[in-house]
C-alpha cells in the first residue's frame, strides 16, 4: 500500500495535480475542490440503441428533456426528487423526421431538432411547451444536428451538419439556421429565418490553413457544423466545424459569418500518447505525429471582460463507402527521409495501429507520408475567442490519469466492460461533451469522456491556468453492459444546473448516456465529505 501510495504522489506530482480517492466503480482525482455525488438514474433499458443523448433542463418544472434516438422521442423526466427521477411523458417525433437529435430549453419553450427522411433531406426544428403540446415547427437544413437559444430566448440557432450519403453522390450544404423567436414560440414562422451559408465561399477566400476534408469538394459542401455555444452577452456564437478542425464565428442578429478559426494542430512529440491497441498494456510515449484537435461540443463563457470558447476534442473523420480519408500508419508507405525508422514504427506494438489521415501529410505530393496526422486531441482546450489563441490545453493529462487510477480498464470502449487498451488504435478516451457551471464563486469545466466514461472536471477560475480538480466514472466494470449491470456508459450529452434552479438548491450535473441509455444525475459537491 506504501509502494502505491508513493507511485499515485510522483504521478500527482509530474502532472501538477493531486490523487486523493479511489473506489470500485468510481474514480476521484485532482484537487478535490469539488466531487461528483450520484444521485438517481433513469433507465431505458435500451442497449446500445441511443436511447439517452442530449439532455436539458427546465427550471421552471424542474424536469429534464432527453433525446431518445431510439424511440425517435422526446422523454421527459420529472426530477423534483433527484434520487428518483421518473418519467411523466414521451413525445414522439415520427410525423416531423426519422430522428431526433438535440434539445435546448429557454422559460417555457423546449426546441427539438429532428432529421428529415433521409440525412441529406431538409429537418426540421419544432418546438413544444413544458408539457410536450406543439406549439410550431419550420424546416432547417440537411442534418440538424444541435440546437440553442441565446440567453435572453430572442433567438434560436441550428447547426445543419449536411453530411453526404455513403456514395458522395450527394452532398448537401453545411448550413447554420438563426431563427427570430420575438413573435413567439407559436407564432414564428418562415419569415423569421434567416440561413448562414458558405456557399460564397471560395478557395481563396478562406484561411489558408483550414482544412478541407474530401480535398476536391466545395467548401460549402464540406464544411459540417456540429456544434453551438453562444456567447454570455447573446450576439456571438461559436460554431464547431468538427471534420474541418474548426470553429466558425457568428453575429446573431445580422446572421453573418465573421470568420473561421482553423484550430491547427498538437504534436504528440510533445503531448505523449497510447498509439496501440495490440501492444498488451499501456504505453504512453511520444510519438512522430500530429494530431488534429476536431472538437464536438463548445461552450462559451466570459472573465474579466474577455470571451472565450472550451472545447472537447473528440475528433472525426470521413469514412463513407465512395470515400474515406481513414488509414492506419502501418498500411501506408512512409517517406525514409522523415521517418528513418519507419520499418520499427509501423509494427503494430508501435504506431502500426494508430488511424490516421490519408488525405493529409504528403507534402511533396509524390505518393509517401512526409507527416502523420492523427483524429482528435484526446484533451479539451481554452481559447481567447476574441485573439483566436488557444490560451489552454489539457496535453496528454486524461490518459495519463487514466493509466494510473485506472489501468485495468485503460482506454476501454464504451460497449464492452472486457475491452482494455481498445481504444488506443483511435482517439483513446475520446472527450466528447462539454458544459461550464459556477459552484461557490468558482467556474468549472465538466467533460464527458465517451469512451472509457467519466466526467473530468476542470476549475477554470483561470482560464490559462486551469486544474483538474475530480474525475467520477459511474461506471460498473464487473457489469455486463448488455443485461444493464454495468451502469452508465457512453456519455453524450451534459447540461449543468446552477445552485438556485436546482429542487436541491445544490448544483447539479445531468449526464444522457448513449450506450446504456441512462439519465444520470450529480450533485456537484465541497470536495470534503
């Protein structure tokens, strides 16, 4: 116990931060200003089926809206008692599209994205008071994909991701939807539209250092938004354009594209990596490649007068049957003169596993890798959104706790609690959603990791000096996943609810959990007990 105790302090010590608990199912790190306490769960008895996505909360009933991808249903949570929270009734959204896909709440108006028929047709954004009853529905773009009010309700934005179908025959523009809410959820209609578009959009009119994924498509067909944050002061919003390792900047009320923020990339020859999924244990070194930072989820805040945007830098690729840009770095030919060693590093035990980027790295276009690029960031990171300088990132600090609190399930997938190391090969614990809460005068970042599960929450207060302060994984792996033993699994969605809106009159945190379709909910704690 001397020996473990000794190794969990050096560790602390290397990465700047503290270990003080550990439990069966649950792992505690960091600082210990705050802890994650379970309090109650709602289940759907539903497998691997996304059967609890997005989550968001409405004060004013103290009830939680859930995207339930597999019923193609709104489910809404009564959560007055937190410990048993129960469902009260399901909205089915059969007659708007074929699949829900996020919710948002501001007073009493829920707003639900749904696909059309197929991904490539138009959705539609409908909206619902606090008892599911319609109120009015208009059509977006292809693939609405995320949904959000600005803090006041006077507008509402849709992300239209516009992905293509599986032969690239078609696809549709990437779009954002900002739509004028002041005559009201039930009276808003077309007219109050207003579509932020790429299509004018050249070449030449873009950062040079933005990335098109497919390299022969239009940048409006190519550029896929993902994900909302609007700014504290409801006139900004950021916008993530996960593929194309970027952020686009939006004004709301003019509905017009300010710019494009290319994120660029990290290098794992700093920022050390688990790069196998064949090696037999964990092997975090670093590595001759380059990651590309791809984040899902975006929130904003504001200090001292500066805004900035957090990202969770899950990553993603394009992977259809007429095209996929995906590789592994044993499968391609290196250049001897970038990489010397490269017989040593394609093996499997070394980089031969890792998935990389086709369509990025031959500098000199003559058929070998120059560079390798890698999917995703395996971090979250701190922009100043009015410098576009990324002022914080969390380097290589998630699998390096993980290796250490919790090296017998390391890097795990999310559908298999007998999966060690699986995901090492591709984006590791791969950090998905993010949200941003105020508990006892301080700010704190919480990340779900939508793999190995898990929420790392970060104190932000300073937002270039962040700690990591706990990590809580309500996940059971003496479980078995499938017969719903194995508690929470694949956190997707976060919503955080200040002290003075919760029915506890604490903080809470509500995670929706993909794979094992639970709502989860946390009360966000004094770390001491």
């Amino acid at each position: 116990m001397f020996r473990l105790a000794l190794f969990l302090s050096v560790i602390g010590a290397i990465v700047g931060v503290g270990i003080w608990a550990l439990s069966q199912n649950s792992i505690l790190a960091g600082t210990g200003e705050v802890r994650l306490v379970p309090l109650g769960t709602y289940e759907t008895r539903s497998f691997n089926q996304s059967g609890s996505e997005g989550v968001a909360y409405d004060a004013v009933r103290q009830r939680v809206f859930v995207v339930n991808a597999e019923a193609n249903s709104l489910d809404i949570l009564d959560i007055t008692q937190p410990v048993t929270p129960r469902k009260v009734a399901e909205v089915s959204l059969d007659d708007y599209g074929s699949g829900v896909n996020a919710v948002a709440v501001n007073g009493e108006t829920v707003a639900v994205v749904v696909e059309g028929s197929s991904k490539q047709a138009l959705g539609q954004v409908v909206f619902f008071d606090l008892d599911g009853n319609e109120l009015s529905s208009l059509f977006v773009g292809s693939l609405p994909d995320h949904v959000a009010f600005t803090p006041d309700g006077r507008f509402v934005l849709v992300a239209n991701e516009g992905e293509p179908n599986d032969a690239y025959t078609l696809d549709p523009e990437g779009s954002i939807t900002v739509i004028n809410m002041q005559a009201g959820a039930a009276e808003v209609s077309i007219n109050d539209v207003r579509t932020v578009r790429f299509s004018g959009l050249a070449i030449a009119d873009l950062p040079p250092d933005l990335r098109i994924a497919k390299p022969d498509a239009a940048p409006a067909n190519d550029l896929e938004p993902e994900y909302i944050a609007v700014a504290p002061g409801g006139t900004t919003a950021y916008v993530t354009l996960q593929e194309n390792n970027a952020v686009a900047i939006l004004d709301i009320p003019s509905a017009t594209l300010k710019r494009i923020v290319p994120l660029g990339f990290k290098s794992f020859q700093i920022d050390p990596i688990d790069a196998s999924d064949k090696d037999g244990k964990i092997n975090i070194r670093t590595w001759p490649v380059f990651g590309m930072y791809q984040p899902d989820a975006i929130a904003a805040f504001e200090d001292e007068g500066t805004l900035y945007f957090a990202i969770a830098n899950e990553g993603d690729s394009r992977d259809y049957e007429a095209f996929s840009e995906e590789a592994r770095v044993g499968e391609l030919t290196l250049d001897p003169a970038a990489f010397p060693e490269a017989e040593d590093l394609q093996l499997d035990r070394n980089l031969g596993r890792l998935k990389v980027a086709t369509t990025l790295g031959d500098v000199d276009n003559d058929g070998d890798y120059d560079a390798l690029y890698a999917f995703g960031g395996r971090s979250f990171s701190i922009w100043d959104a009015d410098s576009d300088e990324m002022v914080f990132d969390s380097a290589s600090q998630f699998e390096r706790f993980l290796a250490v609190l919790s090296p017998d399930t390391f890097n795990s997938t999310n559908e298999s609690n007998k999966s060690f190391d699986d995901r090492s090969d591709d984006k590791g614990p791969e950090p998905e959603g993010i949200v941003i809460g105020v508990v006892n005068d301080k700010r704190y970042a919480f990340i779900g990791l939508e793999r190995i599960g898990g929420v790392m929450v970060y104190d932000i207060s300073n937002p270039r000096e962040p700690e990591l302060t706990t990590y809580f994984n309500r996940r059971n792996f003496d479980g078995e996943p499938e017969s719903f033993t194995a508690d929470d699994l694949g956190p997707e969605g976060l919503a955080f609810v200040p002290a003075d809106q919760s029915p506890t009159g604490e903080a809470l945190l509500i995670v929706g959990n993909e794979i094992s379709g639970t709502t989860s909910i946390f009360a966000v704690r004094a770390g001491e007990e």
